[in-house]
C-alpha cells in the first residue's frame, strides 16, 4: 500500500473537483451511445432501398439488415476483457476507427457483401461502445451524481436514432426514389462519418479511466486524474476506496454457474432475450417499410419514423425520472402489457385494412410503451442483481444473449411479414408480451429502494 493510501481517510471528503470537466468527459464517453443509435438505426431508412438495388428477397433482406448485430454480440463479448487489458479509452479509440471506417466503407459497395462486411465491422464497434462507453462514465463519476450520469449513455443511445432519422428524411428529400436507390443510401450511411471522427478526435484529448490506471499499477497518473474529478484529498479517498473495489473482484465463469448465481444469470438472460422478442427491434428497423405497407409515400414514412423516434427518447426520460418512484417490476408489468395491447391493435389495423393514421397511432403506442418500461428498466434489474464481484461477467453474458436475440428478430422479421401477414407477425410479437408478463410477476421481486447487498440477499438466499 502507498503512504497516500495508508493516510486515506475513512470517510469521504468533500467533492472539490471540477464539475464542467467531468461533465465534458462524460459528453464525449456518451458519443460512443450516439453512435450506437446512429450505426443501428441507419438501416432503417435505407433498407427498402437497398432491397431494390440489390434485388432481395425477404431473407437477404433480413440478412443484410441484421449482420450488423452478430458483430454487436461478438464487439460486447470481447470489449470488456480488451478494455482491462489495453484501457477504456484505447478500446473506445478503437471502435470510434471503425465507426468511421464502416460508414464510409458501407456508403462506396458495389457488391452486396462488401457492404454486409461493412456492417459487420461497425457492429464490433457498436458492440464495443454499448460496454465501455457506460463503463467509462462509471469510473470517472462521483458517486453523488453516478446515476444521472450513466443514464445519459441510454439517453445518448435514442438521440442518436433520432439524428439519423431525421438525416434519413433530408437525405431522401434530395431525389426522387430513382435516384435515392441509386445513391441516397449511399449518402445515409456515409453520412456518419462526421459524428465518428468527432468522437475520435474527442477521445484523443480525454485522460484514461483511474480505475483503469489503478488496476495497472500506475498510481501517479490515477491520482492526478482523480484530482481533477474530485479534489486532492478525496483523491486519495477515492484510490483506497477503488482498491478494495478491486481486491473484490474475484467473479469467474464456474461462480456463476453455483446454484444461486445460476438462478440470477437464467432471469437476466431471459430477461435480455424477451426485451428483444417482443418485437422491439422488428418495428424500429422496419419502421419506414410497415409505414410504406399501410399506404405512405416515401418521405412521409421517413417522416413518420422522426416522430417514432421522439416518442421512444421523450418516454425513455419519462421513465429515467419515474423508475425511481414506481418500481422496476411495476414499470416492467405495466408496459410488457401495454406492448401486448399495442402489438394487438397494430395486427388488426393491418388485417382489418384501417386507415394509415391507426397504423402510426399504434406503432406510437408501443414505442411509448417500451421505452418507458422494457427499453431503460432491463438495464437497471441487469444491473443491480448481481453481486459486485460477477456483476461484469454476468453483464457481458446477459449483453451477448440480447444482441443474439436482436440479430434472430431482426434478421426473421421480414420473412414473417411476407409469409404470413404483417398482422400475424405483430400477433406473434404480442404472444411474447403475454410471456413477459407472466415471467415477471413470478420470477422477478421488486429491487426499488434496496441496497445492492440487500438485493444480492434477497436472490440469492431464497428457495431454489
């Protein structure tokens, strides 16, 4: 132990550190969640297009919108042990380069599987920031303002589909539909180019984590650092604090699969896995094409996927401000069977031929539902209910489950919609809300107001 950390007080003193700083910090981490939103959700607007450029049928369609997600699943398999290894800030380096790279490699294809490697290769990236971006902002946040900070990655993550959709509706605005599936696409893609470098050049400028430092053995660089976040004498506070966080840290794959702990790891996958089943992803990727479907022009329907968009941003901080307040389980009851109801109307919209104004109403609807519930929530309950010494191990084996089921939605998704319907797919969807519901009001306790001790009691000295 160093003499700073043998004189480190036993009780926190108080913050002096900079609050602009930490804040400019925590903006250019949350880039990474931009980006996140902004590389998922482009092929949302260009993917009719692309389906007639390339002749696709309903499977290669699936296909070329959902490879991106298998590189999700592998980018959060592996960010986190690369980041222990080589540092938050040089993986988030990283995958700003092929954040970059991709964009402009997906907008110059002329073949269909230079472009499904492009995407692929933004999906590690994606994969990448969705881990260490939150990881980041954890380590560099006081305490005190941990929480608001780290919510601002989600917050992050919905702003950047809500930028990309309205980049979409310019960008198709600018042709005819000739020339958007000619080279409109093109543009849509590549116009994330300037958000990554962006991002990059930010990353350039902003010190390493000191957890991270730590962790190495690099205590000179880890105390100026936080000094800057914190103050001097809480610095050394903080360092004594991060290393018995450290020494605590003795989570292994065999742990987790002990009775108790493989209780907690079944809820959490399944919980991942039916966040993404009820059919999130088959209406955010698809939205512009089930707007076409029920009559819209190509401009209203990028329109109409703007306005979706800031229904799931303006519900997802509605429910950062209430989960507090209500509950996870409540939240969770509430909208999985608001989704359901939702997904119903929407079949029947379909099936019953109703005006294309029922049609938004209804996709409007279950975006609301989920994002002030489903979105936000599961990363919460993901969160508290593993002990602090598995916590990141579960967490990665959790992340890779819901990008797994993502990319099955999504790559599904528009094989159902031409087999059997869109009214028998969103059915099918609503089935899995049904399933949600019942999986947690009997395997899910409320978590709200309790102490991650308290939690880890309650799961893990129950019956099995």
């Amino acid at each position: 132990m160093t003499n700073d950390a043998a004189s480190a007080p036993s009780s926190p003193p108080p913050f002096e550190g900079s609050l602009p700083y930490i804040l400019l910090l925590t903006v250019v981490a949350a880039l990474g969640g931009l980006l996140f939103g902004y590389d998922t959700a482009v092929i949302a607007g260009a993917i009719d297009y692309l389906q007639e450029k390339f002749n696709l049928s309903p499977g290669m369609k699936g296909w070329t919108t959902s490879n991106i997600l298998l590189g999700c699943a592998v980018g959060a398999a592996f960010a986190g042990p690369l980041s222990d290894a080589f540092g938050r800030k040089r993986l988030l380096i990283l995958a700003a380069v092929f954040f970059a790279v991709s964009a402009v490699w997906s907008a110059i294809p002329n073949t269909l599987t230079e472009f499904i490697l492009a995407r692929f290769l933004g999906g590690l990236a994606v994969g990448a920031a969705a881990i260490v971006s939150p990881l980041y902002i954890a380590e560099i946040a006081p305490a005190h303002l941990r929480g608001r900070l780290v919510a601002l990655q989600q917050i992050a993550i919905i702003s950047g589909m809500v930028v990309v959709s309205i980049v979409n509706w310019i960008i198709a605005l600018q042709g005819d539909h000739t020339w958007n599936v000619e080279s409109g696409w093109r543009w849509m893609f590549g116009s994330e180019t300037l958000p990554a470098l962006l991002f990059l050049l930010c990353l350039l400028v902003v010190p390493e984590s000191p957890r991270w430092l730590l962790k190495r053995g690099r205590e000179t660089e880890a105390l100026y650092v936080l000094a800057r976040l914190g103050g001097k004498l809480r610095a050394v506070w903080e360092a004594a604090e991060i290393r018995r966080a450290i020494a605590e840290e003795t989570g292994r794959l065999d742990e987790l699969l002990r009775p108790g702990y493989r209780r907690l790891l079944l809820i959490a996958i399944i919980l991942a896995i039916l966040q993404q089943v009820t059919g999130i992803n088959a209406i955010v990727y698809y939205t512009p094409t089930i707007f076409r479907s029920s009559g819209s022009t190509d401009a209203w329907a990028l329109f109409w996927t703007i306005i979706t968009q800031a229904v799931n941003l303006g519900f997802t901080l509605i429910a950062i401000a209430i989960v507090d307040r209500l509950g996870r389980r409540p939240l969770l009851l509430l909208t999985s069977a608001a989704m359901g109801v939702s997904l119903v109307l929407l079949g029947t919209a379909f099936y019953a031929g109703l005006p294309q104004l029922w049609v938004v109403a209804f996709v409007l609807l279950y975006m609301a539902s989920f994002a002030v519930g489903m979105g936000p929530v599961v990363w919460v309950v993901l969160a508290e209910i593993f002990p602090t010494r598995t916590r990141g191990l579960a967490m990665g084996i959790a992340t890779v489950a819901l990008w797994l089921a993502d990319f099955l939605i999504t790559q599904t998704a528009p094989m159902m919609y031409a087999a059997w319907g869109p009214a028998f797919a969103f059915w099918s969807y609503a089935v899995m809300c049904a399933v949600c519901l019942v999986f947690v009001s009997v395997f899910l306790p409320e978590t709200k107001g309790k102490t991650l001790e308290e939690i880890e009691r309650m799961f893990l000295h129950r019956p099995q």
